[in-house]
C-alpha cells in the first residue's frame, strides 16, 4: 500500500494534468510499414485526446496535411522526419500560458521588449520570425561522412511563407557586433 506521502505527492502531480491538457488523454498508439514503396520503414505516432486541446497540449497541435519528402532531399539519406506544426496555435497558446501565470499582457510585453534590445538589431521574434513560419518541419539525416564518422550530419529546416524578408532581417542581426 502507499504511503500518505506517496498519495499525496501523485495527488499533487494529478493536479497537474489539467493544466498541462493531458487530463483528456484516451490513447497513444502507432503504426509501422515497413519496405513500403521507396522507403525502408515509415511510422507514425498517434495520440488520442477528447476535443479540444487544453494547456501545453495546445502547443503541439499538428493538422493532418498530405507528406511526403520534398524534391531537395536526396534517396540517399538515413532518416527523414517531418511535421505540420499549426505554429499560430502554438504560439497563442504559450502567450496564454505565460499571461496564466504572469499576468495579462506579460509574454507580449516580454516578446516586444527583447526586439527593442541592442542585442537584437531590432528583430522582432514573432513578427520577424514566428509570423513567416508555415510550421512545415523537415529533419533529415544524412549518412556520416568516412572521414569523420563519428559526427552526425543532418539538416532541420523549416518552411517559410516569405524567404527574403526572413533573409533581409536575419542579415541584418548577423551584422551586429560579436555575432
């Protein structure tokens, strides 16, 4: 039997769930192909929760959009991993999180605050950054190089709605001193 500390303590972690929205959690399952097609494996992850998302869950929201590689990765890689993260939910859902517990206001105070900081060349990170996130990730491994083959080469990109505005401004913070 557990203790009354034990109970307590699970108690206090249960308390919990509902914030970090797993209090609605039903399901976690997957499935594996495998030599399917041009593909060694493919697998997906599955996690069933009653609608809607609630606390950190909101964070990690990914709608069912088709995938598949895009033309610059190349047959010869290890691994590919992608994602359709829904980046605006992600965001609204931190701000509201952070505004839970700081206050109102505070996380967009925090976000405006940083782009007036010398440090930042006046990048603003969401509307210099988040803002042109279609929040399609790609992660790709690539096999080690045999002269040096105990480094991991992979690449994560991100896809952005409007490139050379993202070029423009990260070009201007990459000119600041001590950059």
């Amino acid at each position: 039997a557990p203790t009354a500390a034990a109970a307590a303590q699970w108690a206090s972690m249960a308390g919990f769930l509902p914030v970090l929205g797993f209090a609605k959690l039903r399901g976690v399952g997957g499935t594996v192909d495998l030599a399917s097609g041009n593909f060694d494996t493919i697998s997906r992850t599955l996690i069933y929760l009653d609608p809607p998302p609630t606390g950190l869950v909101n964070l990690l929201q990914f709608p069912a959009v088709g995938q598949s590689p895009p033309k610059w990765v190349s047959a010869q890689v290890d691994g590919y991993f992608a994602a359709n993260w829904s980046i605006d939910k992600a965001y609204t859902a931190l701000e509201s999180l952070v505004d839970s517990v700081q206050g109102p206001g505070f996380f967009a105070k925090t976000i405006d605050d940083i782009s007036k900081s010398p440090h930042a060349g006046g990048l603003h990170p969401k509307k210099d950054l988040v803002d042109h996130l279609t929040g399609k990730l790609h992660l790709v491994d690539y096999p080690a190089d045999p002269d040096t083959p105990l480094v991991d080469r992979f690449v994560v990109a991100a896809e952005l709605k409007n490139p050379a505005a993202v070029q423009t401004r990260l070009g201007k913070v990459a000119k600041l001193p001590g950059f």
